[in-house]
C-alpha cells in the first residue's frame, strides 16, 4: 500500500506493543537469528565478515541513519547497488523501519530507471558510488528524489573525477548527499521499534516491460516472509548452511528466495559481485559452500573450467538453477559431476517469486518439467472462461497462496485482470501431468502461431537439444512470414569448437517433431541478447530476425539465408510441412 494510505498509528501506546510481540517483519528475522545464533557468521563480503549480531547492529545504525534523516513507514527508498553487504543492510533496515525498498535493475535504460524512481515516489535513493555517474541524469530528472546516499563499492575504472575530495562526481548537486559511513556513524545500536504492519509493503519490484514500462509488483512483509519459509523449507536450509549469492540482488528470486531464507535460520550468505567460475570455484573450496544458485550456463561454464576435475566440492548439497530446464546431457553430467543434489526454481516476481520447486528426484525421470507446487503455493490450470482443468489437459497457470503479490502500483486495472476469478493469472500455459507434476509449455506471448496452429517454443527447443549435442543454447521463436503467418524458427549458439549442420539439425529434428513443429530456419549466432539476470530477451530476438523471412515469396519454396545474418535455412517446404 503506497504510503499515503496508511493509516496512522500510536507508536507509543498498545497497538505498538502488540505490533511488536505479533507482527510479520522481515526485518525481525534478522534480529531472532541474531539472538538465536551469536556466534555463526551472517555474511561474507571479500575480506569483510560480520556475525549476525554485529550484522544486526549495523542494520540498526542505517535505521537510525535513515530516521535521522526523517524516513519514516511508508516512505520509498531505491536502491542501486551491485551485490554487497551494503544493499542487504539497507534491505534489512527498510523492513524494520517499515520503508519500501525499491530496488534498482542495473541494466535498465535512463528513461526506465526515471520511470521507477518516478512511479514509485521514491523519496531518496541509495547508490553505490561507482554507479553515481550512470544513475545521474535518472536522478536529475526526478525532483522528487530529495536524498542521495553514497554507498561505498568496488572502484568502476572510468569513473568520472571532480572537485569532490573521493573522487565521486557529485551530480545532480540540487540534492542532499550523505555517505553511507556517516549514515551509519549517525544511528544506534538500538533496535528500532516502529508500528508495521504485516501487509505493509516491503518492496516494489518492477517487471520487465516489453513494449512498454515495467509494472510495480508490491510484495508485503507478510508475503516475502512466508516465501522464505517455504523456501527454506523446500530446500532443507539449516544454520550451518553456507551459500554463495552471486545472481543480481537486485532480483527476486536472489533476494527472496535465498538470501531472505538464509538470514530467516541463521545461515551465513557469501557475496560474490557476479558469476565467475574461478571465483565460484574457489569461494566454494575455501569457504566450504553447501548452497548455490545459478543459471544452466553457469553450471555449464563451470564444468568446462580447466580447474574443475581438480576442485574439492565435496560440501556441496544442493545447486539449484532457473529460467530454464536443463538439457538431459547437461543436468546428468552436473549430477555426476558436482556430486550433489540439483532443482530449478519455477516462478515470477508477483509471487515473491518461488511457486514450484523441480526436485532432485525428479531431474532425471520428468526431465523438462518444472515440478511440484512448494508450501504455501496452490497451482491450477485454467481455461479462458475461468474453469479449473483437470491433470492432463492444457491451459493458462494460475496461482494462490499468501506469498501473492498485494497488486500492481497504482494500476488496479492491471490487478483485477491478474485476479480474475480468484486466482492469479501467471500468463504462463502448462499442464500437470498424471504424477501430479507441472509441465511449462510456454508463455502466452510467446505461443507461435503458424499455419493455424499454436506451437509451444519450449517444446521445440527440448527437441533441438536432444537432437544435436553442439548446441549449446537455443532460442525457437515465430518470425513474420507471407505463407505461414509466423515461421517457426530456431536461432541457436553452439559449444566452444564445436560446429553445426542446420540442414542435418532440421533433419533430425523431422523425427522428433510433427512436422509443421519443425523449424523452417535455423539461424546460427554469435550471442543472444539478455536481461541482466541471464535471460533471453526473446522480444528483442524476435526484433532483430523480424525481416528473415522478408524475400520469401509466398508459396512452397524457401530461400536461401541472409549470410550476413550468419544464418542458415533449414531443408525445404516439405520438411516443415503442415501434416493436415
């Protein structure tokens, strides 16, 4: 709930004691875990370690900071910051103080992230003081941003130089500027004690927009703690647990589902500023890491460091994965290889964002699927006129469960449409299959609609996977095209020194695919446009292949490829022909 809809309350009187003792603060988790585990460590930052209670007390003193500086509940505070200590304490200091953190996608446009810190009402924001020049020109847009709060940061190379004695270009100079330091100088030991209450906010987190600006997710206190049970639950997490944070922070599946559970039991969180094999490597020997979560081409990257045969990983138990299932060869060779468990997270942010959990003993026997609902999280399958589908047949995912999001911000048409019928409407199609496990077909989006059929991009990218083991990434979109409407096509990376036939890829994939599921262009590229979490911008895939097709007269013949593409065609009409 935006802050000028709170209601106002005594601070001093009953409703703050009995806040206090009953409340859901994310906030406390850290205080408890303080208390209940004086002596684990809380979290590592380079050559920097901090126990819980001394990590407790230096999220007191930014809350004292902050109050200082007249924050109060329900005031909105941005965050710009790669992975550090830094932006988990400000996290943490928010939620005691009942602020809402808004943080910063560190690959978003100036437009987009003038957009937010509009949008959101950001009242200050925080920023690491290598991004103050790339953030400068948002900020200087925003009037309404009155504080900027310098936090400290590994050196950027080209960082611009001016009068200022750090070093630190000091832009725009109409704001009151305060280093983290002396934030933290100003505050207490103390813990605060401040009404909020359990639906108030804790964060806005913007989805990605596609064709337009993002969306403000409001997730509360309530629906971000009950995520961190649940996943600390689904994933056995335990005090002597050690995990390796090295995806954005700035994301929620990082934040909410593995840094929020590791402070929630007490957990020590080592902070990488990204993936770098070596590093993960090491990091993982040294500090006998139990947990880490990646994406597949880490994984990947990390079995074929020259190191890895030699590396002790035997503290491992669990890597978990996202944004995408694993080929069959890859997923065995990293259950063979790292010698632990593995799972994939499947979810969104409006869900903060866990909703299934693909379990080890899954990995092998439903390769492809994206698992089984986790606690506290209801999965349907609906159709369009809002009937629940039995196990079997296919529709739209939908959700309930108290880790949903409270709505979009200040947009309640887009919230009521996500509500519809008392469920929350993934904009995902799946199934659920007659074990009970859920199958992602494809986002509605992204559904191809070729020769008046709809062809799930998923699926044919499975079947491109297991047909040519160079392939090393791939992406199946639906390209414009004068006779099919849109072209099934498949624009692929391969392994390092490997190469690939498109015809032979096409070829084998007529018989592993009916054949109007078989792409009419395989498209070989260099690299795949992604969001700074990894992920395929497949909007962006789809724009830059949009005139592939363009020369192509209408009628049975393909033609040849635009070299310059570094495509190739693949086989003739009959080879992806419509059976019908």
């Amino acid at each position: 709930m935006p802050s000028d809809q709170h209601p106002d309350r005594d601070d001093s009187g009953r409703a703050l004691a009995e806040n206090l003792i009953q409340r859901v603060n994310v906030g406390d988790s850290l205080t408890r875990s303080a208390a209940a585990h004086p002596g684990r460590t809380a979290v590592v930052d380079g050559d920097r370690r901090w126990s819980y209670p001394e990590f407790n007390a230096l999220v007191n003193r930014v809350c004292g900071g902050l109050e200082g500086l007249g924050y109060a509940r329900g005031d909105a505070l941005a965050l710009a910051s790669g992975n550090s200590a830094e932006f988990l304490a400000v996290y943490y200091a928010a939620a005691k103080l009942g602020l809402v953190c808004v943080p910063i996608n560190l690959g978003w446009r100036t437009d987009e992230v003038a957009y937010v810190l509009g949008h959101s009402r950001s009242r200050g924001i925080v920023v690491q003081e290598r991004l103050v020049g790339a953030m400068a020109e948002a900020i200087g847009t925003v009037p309404e941003v009155a504080d900027v709060v310098l936090a400290p940061g590994p050196a950027a190379p080209d960082a611009q130089r001016s009068g200022d004695p750090a070093g630190v270009p000091r832009e725009p100079a109409d704001r009151r500027w305060t280093r983290f330091a002396d934030l933290v100088e100003a505050g207490t030991e103390a813990e605060p004690a401040h009404f909020v209450a359990d639906r108030d906010p804790l964060t806005y987190l913007y989805t990605s927009g596609t064709t337009s600006f993002p969306k403000g997710v409001m997730a509360s206190h309530l629906a971000i703690y009950l995520e961190s049970m649940s996943s600390a639950l689904e994933c056995g997490w335990g005090s002597a647990d050690r995990f390796v944070a090295m995806m954005p922070m700035f994301h929620t599946a990082q934040l909410n589902a593995f840094c929020t559970p590791a402070v929630l039991v007490g957990a020590a969180v080592h902070v990488l500023r990204g993936f770098d094999p070596e590093v993960l490597l090491d990091t993982v020997e040294r500090e006998r890491i139990t947990q880490v979560f990646g994406l597949p081409m880490m994984y990947r990257a990390t079995l074929e460091h020259p190191s890895f045969a030699a590396r002790d990983l035997g503290s491992l138990r669990r890597c978990t994965y996202a944004m995408a299932a694993m080929p069959e060869g890859l997923i065995r060779r990293c259950l063979d290889e790292f010698g632990c468990d593995f799972g994939l997270l499947f979810g969104q942010t409006e869900m903060s964002p866990v909703t299934t959990l693909f379990r080890p003993e899954h990995q092998l026997s439903h390769l492809g699927a994206v698992g089984t609902p986790v606690t506290n999280v209801q999965v349907g399958i609906m159709s369009p006129d809002g009937r629940l589908l039995p196990r079997g047949e296919q529709g739209e995912i939908v959700y309930r469960g108290p880790s949903t999001m409270t709505g979009y911000l200040y947009n309640p048409e887009a919230t009521d449409e996500a509500f519809a019928y008392g469920w929350f409407h993934s904009g995902d199609v799946g199934r659920f299959d007659g074990d009970g496990v859920l199958w992602f077909a494809d986002r509605f989006k992204d559904v191809i609609k070729t020769g008046g059929e709809n062809v799930a991009s998923r699926e044919v990218e499975l079947a491109v996977y297991a047909a040519d083991e160079a392939v090393a990434e791939v992406v199946v979109i639906g390209l414009p095209h004068p006779r099919w409407s849109e072209a099934i096509t498949a624009v692929v990376l391969t392994k390092p020194g490997r190469t690939l036939d498109p015809a032979g890829l096409v070829g084998a994939l007529k018989g592993r695919l009916d054949g109007y599921k078989v792409p009419k262009s395989v498209i070989v590229a260099d690299e795949l446009p992604r969001t700074s979490t990894g992920k395929v911008q497949k909007n962006v895939v789809r724009q830059r292949y949009a005139e592939h097709y363009a020369e192509v007269a209408a009628g049975p013949a393909e033609s040849a490829p635009d070299g310059a593409e570094g495509g190739a065609e693949g086989g003739s009409a009959d080879g992806a022909a419509d059976p019908r």
